[in-house]
C-alpha cells in the first residue's frame, strides 16, 4: 500500500510519521516547496513540530503531480473550510480505486457537508472508498511516540481494516467503526465545545466549570448526532468524549487555547496569533454547526453561546450570564 498525505501542518506531519512508523510506503505534500525540501534534507518540519524527528524513509514533496499518481490512499490534511477546493485541484492526478482517508474535523460552511461528504461529492467515488480518522490525537503528542488510540471509521469495513493496519504502530492504536457520522460530529463538535473551555479558563473559572461544559458538551453533541444519524456509543467513544476531553483539557488544543485568549479579553485577531498561523476549526465551525443543529431542530446553548462570541460581538461574561440564565431543565432531553 502507498500513502499519500495531502497537507504538512502538524496532524498531517505527525500522521505521515505514524504512517511510516506502521511500515507503510508514505509521501507527503507540502504547499511550499521550502518546507518539503527541508523534510527531505534535515528531517524536521519545524514550523509545527519543532524538535520532532521524522522517519528518514518519509519522502516530500510539493509538487501534486508528483505525490498523487499511483497512491492507494490519500489522506487528507488540510483545514475543513479549504478541503473543497484543495481536492479540486487534485482530483485530476488521483486514480478512480482509491481510498480516502479525511483527518480534519468540521463541517463545511457554504454546503453544511461533513467532510467525507465533501470528499465523495467532489471525489464521485462511492462513499464506501472514504474513511475518517479521527480520535483523541494531539498531533505534537502523536509525533512524539506517546500511546494513543483511535478510531478509523468507513462504512465499508473491509477498508477501514486495511487502513486500521496501516496506521497501526506500537504507539498508535487504531480501532475501526462503520459509523462514519458519529465520528466527524464527534470531531467537529469537540472543536466548538474546546472554545468554550477555553473561554472559561481564560476568564479563570476552575475544575466544576470545565467539567460541566464538557458533560453539557457532550449531551448537545449526542442530541445533534443522533438527529443526524450518529450512534450515541461512538458518542461515548474515542471519536466523541474521548477527543472531547483531550481537546477540552490540552494546552496543546489550538481550539481551546484561541478560547482563552477570548476569556483573558484577546479581540479575534490576537486570538488568532495565540495559535501560531494553525488552525483552529471551531471558530468556523461554529457556524456551521449550529446551522446543522438549526436544521434538525436540535438546541445545542454551548454552540450558540461560542457562535455568538466569536461571530456576534457577545462578550464572554455575557455569554456565561445567558447561558446560565435559560429557563431550567431536565439533565435528559431530545
Ligand atoms: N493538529 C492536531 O492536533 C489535529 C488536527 N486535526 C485536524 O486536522 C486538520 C488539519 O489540521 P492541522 O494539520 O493541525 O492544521 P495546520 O493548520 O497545522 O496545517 C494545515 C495544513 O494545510 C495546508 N493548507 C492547504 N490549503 C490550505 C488553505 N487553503 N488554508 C490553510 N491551510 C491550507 C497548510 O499549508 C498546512 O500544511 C484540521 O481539520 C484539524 O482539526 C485532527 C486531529 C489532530
Ligand atoms: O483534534 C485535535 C485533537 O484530537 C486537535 O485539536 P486542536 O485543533 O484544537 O488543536
């Protein structure tokens, strides 16, 4: 099996690295031809991962042309909100047996597609050649050879088998699912939740309130999931509170450290910077999935108060009064 993975941010370096750790053929595609140079010659990428040894045997390249022809798997690595336009680019140098791998986590905002379905659209392969990975992986964690899991989802599970091998290393551990829907809510939900916390520990609140947002996280997550069509136990997994609360606790998280940026009183420019040029999904994402969330009639208040902060002028604390301020309810309902 060949690997190509499409994107050398940080997951997409840290998931190449696993990739070759699991004896698996990999490139990778840089946009700037500086960057992959510099992998091939010092083995660091060292705008994302700095201090990170990469496998001699992970060959770079910038040229599209030159990564994707021939490739049995392509894993895509880039934002949710560019992917669209990224895989039209690259579609006329992909063979039409290929298989699909998307690591990002979000939903698209002009189309409300999760990306597996921005991946068939584009792609015209069936849906059953496009798998998620997804799961609790902070990618400087991950290229560090720290122990993880998590979960390769793909509604054909003779493939996500085969991709569950290839990912598969001695710190790597990769679990497969048919749920492809549970897993990409679960990821792009997370993200949104994470803003959250982070907006409350940047405003300095403690331990029950981190906590009681991740929870309430959670029920709006398993609310919006099943009206899509998710299974709650993937909710209860890897993919659901698994990334929920890796995400929601790690100083690493570049959604919950823009969060804290808001909480300290950061306008969103500044936040931005706290995040060193990467991405953080959720302040995108919160749009688009409170327009899901909108469609299926679901209340999802921590999405809406994260959507109102980052795109309403709301501030924090006004944010947490009305949050706290809604009429009460049962911890339980649809
Ligand atoms: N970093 C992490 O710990 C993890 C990230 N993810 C997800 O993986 C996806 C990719 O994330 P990262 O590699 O972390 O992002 P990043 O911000 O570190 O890197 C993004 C990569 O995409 C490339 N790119 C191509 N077209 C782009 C465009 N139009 N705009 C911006 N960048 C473009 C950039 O050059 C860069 O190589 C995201 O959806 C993220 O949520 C998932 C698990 C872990
Ligand atoms: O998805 C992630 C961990 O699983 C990374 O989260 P951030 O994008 O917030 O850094």
């Amino acid at each position: 099996m060949r690997a190509v993975v499409m994107g050398a941010g940080s997951w997409g370096t840290a998931a190449a690295k696993v990739l070759v750790d699991a004896g698996t053929e990999t490139t990778i595609w840089a946009r700037r031809s500086e960057l992959a140079d510099r992998i091939n010659a010092e083995h660091t990428n060292a705008d994302y991962l700095p201090g990170i040894t990469l496998p001699d045997a992970l060959s770079a390249t910038s040229s599209v042309a030159d990564a994707l022809p021939g490739a049995d798997v392509v894993v895509c690595a880039v934002p949710s909100q560019s992917l669209r336009a990224n895989l039209t680019e690259w579609m006329p140098h992909v063979g039409s047996a290929t298989t699909f791998v998307s690591l990002a986590k979000g939903v698209e905002t002009s189309t409300l597609l999760r990306m597996s379905e921005v991946i068939a659209e584009v792609s015209g392969v069936p849906s059953g050649q496009v798998a998620v990975l997804s799961g609790p992986n902070l990618a400087r964690e991950i290229a560090e050879g720290q122990p993880a899991a998590t979960v390769i989802a793909c509604t054909d599970e003779d493939r996500a088998r085969e991709l569950q091998l290839a990912f598969n290393t001695g710190y790597f551990r990769p679990y497969t699912n048919t749920d492809v829907i549970g897993c990409e809510i679960g990821g792009a939900v997370k993200n949104v939740i994470a803003l959250a916390c982070g907006m409350a520990s940047g405003v300095g609140f403690g331990q029950n309130t981190l906590a009681t947002i991740i929870t309430r996280g959670l029920a709006e997550t398993i609310r919006l999931g099943v009206a899509v069509g998710a299974q709650i136990e993937t909710l209860a997994g890897l993919a659901g509170i698994g990334d929920l609360v890796a995400t929601c606790s790690s100083p690493l998280s570049r959604n919950r450290t823009f969060g804290a940026r808001l909480g300290e009183g950061a306008t969103m420019e500044q936040a931005q910077e706290a995040t060193n040029g990467q991405v953080a999904e959720g302040v995108k994402s919160c749009t688009s999935v409170r327009a899901l969330a909108d469609k299926f009639d679901v209340e999802m208040p921590l999405t809406d108060a994260v959507h109102r902060v980052c795109h309403g002028g709301v501030s924090v604390g006004d944010a947490v009064s009305s949050l706290l301020g809604r009429s009460t309810k049962p911890e339980i309902y649809d």
